[in-house]
C-alpha cells in the first residue's frame, strides 16, 4: 500500500517558498499558441540533441499550436516522465533553448522550450488526465524494488511499472521527490509542483513507502532476495563542512539544509539578518544566494576560492544573481569563523588576512556520498570521488541485478538523472526477458 504522500503540518501553506513566485510563469492559452508559431519545426533539430532524455521538441510544440494539448503531454511524458519539472528546473539556456536555431540570427529571441513545456503537461496535471496518456503494459509478475525517491528513481519505477513491473520505491524522508521537492529554488519550483508530479508516477502504479530506511528498516540482502532486481537511487548525504576553526555553533549552516527548511518547515524565518556570506561556487550556491537577495536581506555576498570564470555554476545564473544585488568575491579562501565571548557568529576571516563580518554563512561546497548504504549491496563499488561505478551503456553495476543512476553517479541535473532512470528501466527489462514494447514509453526519445 502507498503510505500518505505528506503530513499536512509539512506542506503548511505559510512557508516562507510561497514568497518567491515564479520566475517563468506558465503561459495563458494564446501566449502559449503564440510562442509555438514561432518555431520553425526544424529538421534533425538541434535542440533535440541538446535535450539528454531526447523529447520530440517540434513534434510536441506543433500539437501545441495545432491544440493537440494531450498530444504534445504524451510527446513530452513519453520520452521524459518527469518532463513537468524539467521544463521549471533544468539550465535550458544551455541545452534546448541554448540550441535553437534563433540564437543564430541575433535578430529574434530563442523559442520558450521549458515554459511551453511546462503548459502542456500542467494542463494535463491540473485536468486529472495525465495517468491516461500513456500505454500500460499487463503484470508480468516481475518486481523491482527503488532505493530512493528522487528523479532517477522516479523514472525508472514509473517507466518499469508502464511495462507491467510491479515497483516499490523507498524513501526514508516524509517526502518524496528527492531534491526537487527540498533542494529546488523556490522561484523555479514550488513543493507543490515536486509533490504533484510525484503522484503522477504513483498514479502509473508505482507503490512509494516513505519513512523506510533502506539499511535500517529494510535490509539490502531483503530487497535482494524479494525483487528481480534493484535501481539505487540514493542520491547525496549531508552538507559538507569546511573544517576550520569555529565552524560549529550557530549562524553556520548547509545550503541545502538551510534550502529544505526555507521550502518545507512552517514558519521558518531569518528575521534581523542583514548580511550573509554564501561560499561556493556552484549552482546551489548561486541558488541560495538568490532566494536571499529575493528575500531582502540588504548585503548578500558569495565567497569563491578561485575567479569568476572558474565557478562551476551557470554563468547566466551568476549573471542573474548580480543583477538582483548580489556580490561575488573572488580568490578568498576561507581561514576561520570569528566568534564574540558568547559565541555568536561575528566575521568569516580569510587566509590574505580580510575579514568580511556576517550575520549568517551558508557553506555550498557539496555534499557527502552515502558510502555506507552503497557498500551494503554486494558487488557494487564505488569510484575514487565516491559515486557507483556502473556500465555506461545500462546503469548496472558489478552486481548483475543492482542498477544506479542519478546523484549517486555524480550527475547535477535533474533532466540527465531521468535519463539515466529510463537508460536502467530499458536493461531491467532486457534482463528480466521482457520484450519492449513498439510503442513503450521507455523507448521515446532513446539514445
């Protein structure tokens, strides 16, 4: 049975998310038209390259302009199944929409891709018909059992269980859908839209357990033993630290911890804080840098080790970032945390001798690998950075019926992470002798 999706106290409408709305607003019915007449259905189209998971892009925008809106949700969930939060949440500036043939001319902007995107799945969400577009398979009486509840798992146990696999995905948060529902920037994706699509694969008969540790409510050798085969999905563990002097104590936080609770816990609140130093140069760390300067704290400034033009985060959101206040401070190396008599955080002191005072510091450095769980499940290894180590064509590792995919490959997006959910729900299926389908979802969009 499906446990309840979330207690009502956790998605508490006064969180402080539903102050950031939407930075792209899905389109009224003649914006979206409009922007689909605009594209010129472009012949091995470039931005169906660009597009990890494959979408038919022009094939799904035509049916947009042609009001085929539950032809172009199956175009769209067919090839990606989690193809609504894609359109909010992926850097399309530098896949689909980075492709399109106007960024050629200077002359008119590219296509939209993720905001038509997102109009033609969300009308199916909001009309309750999304579980009917695609073709399910009769029980084959195989099970397969999915560590985690993010993207990669999602997609694999929705595609499996479009193919008659009965699927169980465990989850040991309350909530399912990984980090697009606790680590998504708020004016990209609100919880709601994590948890809307979360239903939507259970609605494809996928049977999801939250609150159930694999490792310690449920034993690997158990799932082993009871599923044809295993997709780890396990994703990233907790923020890592910097391990300097007066790091511990308050005003030192995670920046994904500090991303859930500004998502997910009622009430939270940073009231009184007026300067705030993000270190790191990723994209969580542009994130968390943005939702504050959205939030109005006056002095926002994000600390990186090296220049600008070595940040691993977008460029165009570190762009977007400066344009809403924030400030970058390059080649500052963090030293130590400078702390009054009763340990309230005063300045971040950096090893050329400044000192930048700070309410708060959020460090966005990464996350530590979930070794531990991995190394319960026998034959599968893990690499020098500590992701699994599995077979580029497949997603299976050293043991014949574990597959992996996601985080817990190194991936950053959640786009690839679908991909690789799908790459691993098409070698289940070979493995388990079960013979695709000419029309199976899974084979949308194949690479």
């Amino acid at each position: 049975m499906n446990e309840p999706l979330a207690p009502e106290s956790v998605i508490a409408g006064n969180r402080l998310e539903r102050r950031l709305p939407d930075a792209k607003p899905t389109y009224a019915d003649g914006e979206a038209v409009g922007e689909a007449n605009r594209c010129l259905y472009c012949y091995d189209a470039p931005c169906v390259q660009a597009c990890p998971t494959g979408i038919d892009i022009p094939g799904f925008i035509r049916k947009i302009a042609t009001g085929n809106l539950r032809g172009s949700a199956r175009t769209i969930l067919s090839a990606n199944l989690l193809g609504y939060s894609c359109a909010r949440v992926c850097p399309v500036e530098v896949l689909c929409v980075g492709a399109c043939v106007y960024n050629d001319w200077h002359r008119y902007p590219p296509i939209q891709i993720g905001r038509l995107q997102r109009y033609a799945v969300e009308k199916m969400f909001d009309a309750g018909k999304a579980a009917t577009l695609l073709p399910r398979a009769p029980a084959t009486g195989k099970k397969v059992a999915c560590v985690g509840a993010g993207p990669a798992s999602l997609a694999a146990a929705g595609y499996l269980a479009l193919e008659g696999v009965a699927v169980t995905v465990y989850e040991q948060r309350a909530l399912a859908g990984g980090l697009n529902t606790t680590g998504v920037a708020p004016y990209k994706m609100h919880v709601e839209g994590a948890l809307a699509e979360v239903e939507f694969v259970r609605s494809l008969g996928v049977s999801l357990r939250t609150g159930v540790e694999v490792g310690r409510d449920v034993k690997p050798a158990d799932l082993l033993r009871d599923h044809d085969a295993v997709f780890l999905g396990v994703g990233l563990g907790a923020d890592t630290r910097l391990g300097i002097p007066g790091e511990q104590g308050a005003g030192v936080v995670g920046a994904t911890a500090w991303i859930e609770r500004l998502k997910l816990e009622p009430g939270f609140t940073f009231a009184g804080i007026q300067r705030v130093l993000v270190v790191g140069g990723g994209n969580t760390t542009i994130d968390a840098a943005r939702e504050l300067a959205r939030l109005g704290v006056p002095e926002v400034t994000m600390v990186y080790r090296r220049t600008a033009a070595e940040m691993p985060g977008y460029a165009h959101e570190l762009e977007l970032a400066r344009k809403e206040g924030v400030r970058l401070l390059e080649r500052a190396v963090p030293k130590e945390f400078a702390r009054d008599g009763g340990g309230r955080l005063m300045a971040l002191r950096l090893a050329d001798g400044r000192e930048l005072p700070a309410d708060l510091v959020i460090l966005g450095i990464g996350q530590a690998k979930l070794r531990e769980l991995v190394a319960q499940f026998p034959g599968v290894a893990l690499d020098e950075k500590g992701f699994v180590v599995v077979d580029d064509a497949t997603g299976r590792t050293g043991n014949p019926k574990v597959f992996a995919g996601g985080d817990a490959l190194g991936g950053e997006l959640v786009v690839t992470a679908v991909q690789e959910g799908k790459r691993a729900a098409r070698a289940i299926c070979a493995a388990l002798g079960l013979t695709a389908r000419a029309d199976a979802p899974m084979l949308a969009g194949h690479r």
